[in-house]
C-alpha cells in the first residue's frame, strides 16, 4: 500500500484519499450454466487489483496503469462507449455510474493487479469492482452489492463492449473470506456457502496452461445458441427448467444438441449437489464432482483441449482428489482439489508431464477462498 501510495502522490501530485482492491476469481463449480439461468459457484482469490485513487477538482479523468507504465487522461464531457484498451475498464464504471444518475465526477485513478491476465481469473472484473469500491466510497453512494455488480457488468458489456455474463463482477463483489458463492443465475440471488479448506486438509490448485482462450471460430457463441434453441424446441425460457432429461433428449433432433443440453443438465445437478455437500461439511463429496464436471465438457459440450485434458491427468495421477478445467474453455486454466500440502508439487509434476509433451511450462498457484471488494486504507 506505502508503494501505491507513493507513486500515486509521484503520478499526481497529491496523496490518494484511500486504495481499494477487488478480487479477480475461479469457478469451482458451475460451467456455462450461467447464459442458461443455471447454477455457480465461484470464490474469490487472493490475487486482486487494487486502485488508488482521490476526487479532482477540473473536468478531466486521470488514468494511470502501473503494471504498464501508461497513462490515459479523459475530458469527462467525452466519456462515452468506443474507447478501448486498458482505460475502459475503470472510465466505464465511472460512466455507467453516470448514467445511472449517481452524483459522481472527474478523478484521478493509479491501478495496479496482480490477477493473472488472459487466464480466465477475471482480471477485467476485478479492475472494474475496485474501480467501484473506490467510486462509492468517494462520492458517498449507498449502492448495494448486487447493484454495483451490475453496473459493472454493463461497463463491460457496453462501454467495454464484451459480453460477459454477471458471474464476475458479482464473485469480485459478493464473496466472503474461506467461502464460495453459490449464484442462482435466473433470480440472481446470492449465498455464501463456507469453503473452510484447510479444516478439512484441503487446499486447491490453480494451473494456468497458458493455452490462449481461442473464440475465433465462434465456438462459444455457437454453444449458446445450441443450448437457446434447444430450449425453444423443448418449450422452455433456459435449459435450466429441464425436469426430464431423458424424455428431453429424446425430443431432440442430433446428437450434437442432445450432448450439449446433458452437460447443461447434469452440471447444475452437479452444483446443487456440491452446494448440498458443502453446506453439511461432506468436502469429501466435492472431488468427484469435479472429475464428472470435467469429463462433461470434454465430451459432451467439447471445450476442453489437449493441454487441458493433460493437466487435469497428470493432476490425477499425480495424487490430485479430483481436477477439472475451469471457466468458459479452449484453454485457459483447470483446478485441482488436493491435500494440505501437495499443491505445489502436483504442478511441477504437470509442468514436467507438459515439458515431456511439447507444451510451454504452465504457471500456478495455491488457492484460498478470499473476501470480495473493499477498502485496503
């Protein structure tokens, strides 16, 4: 924080009048359920992005990324969607504040994030949620958490111009320390369910693979509109309303669609039932859930690739209760549930397996589940 602190004061030419963090993410269970009012659960990590920032007294919007060692100022009369790169994702949450009428104004803001980026950890979200702690507390908005959640996804969505769902921007918000949130993507309630891990001589890996997410095929989008016109054909507003899977496959017309509304299906059975265990203390429920949710995106819905498939095996393998990739897929990170201690060197065994295979070296980390945005000073 005295870092921060300092090179605010160096960048603007006055202390900051406080530093905010917010989370960046992992989903421990719950993989696309969310564009079909299914069932998530995220928790937050201890990696965040943290903003230092103070009010300004002209009408321009100062921007300094330190991780970069670039800077963006703004008039605040031209503060409008289409401006792209890093400075989006903090003037887009002073927009979308604006254009809900909240009394907000110019700023200065130094950001700095430790959240791996590109890995599918919600780097963006998490640099929109402080962006957001900081705003609120600034300008004394009495904004509720869902609320800010919200306006930060449609920073993203609109002034950011991606269109992301609000699981993000809520774990960034919503989550509390040693615990998960369990997010009913139709209602968009919220419910902290505890992950004590280590009570339990549990901790859990995070491996990036380093494999780019690649949707340039339009593979995502085209399991979306799989998983929206199989809905259609069965009668239904989302594929989260299927009470009958069988007869629901049996009404389908191809293999293809009937593989992509079973993974649907039977992953919101497997969040519920990991919601269950992890209420009742059963942690040792939740491995095996994990494995079942990895083999139905490798199979069913198809999103996993080979260095994926070879982390979560070689994770197994190497004493790993259970490990499945995470996120929206074609690369990007898995989990491993372990032991107390065997993290660490369950990744050198995957980054040995990936050095045998041809693949570049993995990175990864040991997870705890950590609190949702705030005020660090």
């Amino acid at each position: 924080m005295s870092d921060l602190t300092t090179r605010f004061t160096d960048l603007v030419g006055r202390p900051p009048e406080g530093i905010w963090f917010a989370p960046g993410r992992v989903n421990l269970i719950g993989e696309h359920t969310d564009y079909n009012d299914g069932f998530v659960l995220p928790f937050a990590l201890r990696q965040r992005a943290r903003v230092a920032a103070a009010r300004r007294d002209d009408e321009i919007v100062v921007m300094h990324a330190l991780d970069l060692d670039e800077s963006v100022e703004l008039p605040w009369a031209d503060l409008a969607p289409g401006s792209g790169g890093w400075s989006a994702y903090l003037a887009g949450v002073l927009w979308a504040l604006r254009e809900a009428g909240h009394p907000v104004g110019p700023v200065s803001l130094v950001l700095t994030s430790d959240v791996p980026h590109g890995a599918g950890l919600s780097s963006s979200a998490a640099i929109e949620c402080a962006t957001m702690a900081a705003l609120c507390d600034l300008f004394q908005l009495e904004i509720a958490p869902m609320e800010r959640a919200k306006l930060c996804q449609r920073a993203e969505n609109v002034y950011v111009g991606a269109p992301t769902g609000l699981l993000d921007q809520a774990a960034s918000t919503l989550c509390t320390k040693d615990a998960g949130m369990f997010l009913d993507c139709r209602s968009l309630e919220a419910t902290t369910v505890p992950l004590p891990l280590a009570d339990h001589g549990a901790e859990i890996l995070v491996l990036d693979t380093h494999t780019p997410h690649s949707h340039v095929d339009g593979e995502y989008g085209e399991r979306r509109a799989t998983c929206e016109a199989a809905a259609a054909l069965l009668g239904l507003s989302a594929l989260r309303d299927v009470e009958d899977l069988d007869r629901a496959l049996a009404a389908l017309p191809d293999e293809r669609m009937r593989k992509r509304v079973r993974h649907v299906v039977t992953e919101n059975e497997r969040t519920m039932a990991a919601l269950t265990a992890a209420r009742a203390g059963r942690f040792e429920e939740l491995p095996a859930l994990l494995d079942a949710s990895h083999a139905s995106m490798r199979d069913d819905y198809e999103i996993t690739v080979p260095t994926v498939d070879l982390a979560v095996e070689t994770a197994r393998a190497a004493g790993a209760l259970g490990a499945r990739m995470t996120g929206g897929g074609f690369g990007g990170c898995i989990i491993a549930w372990c032991h107390t201690g065997e993290g660490d060197r369950i990744g050198q065994a995957i980054s040995e397996a990936f050095t045998a295979a041809g693949f570049d070296a993995p990175s990864w980390f040991v997870a705890t589940p950590e609190a949702g945005a705030g005020r660090l000073q």
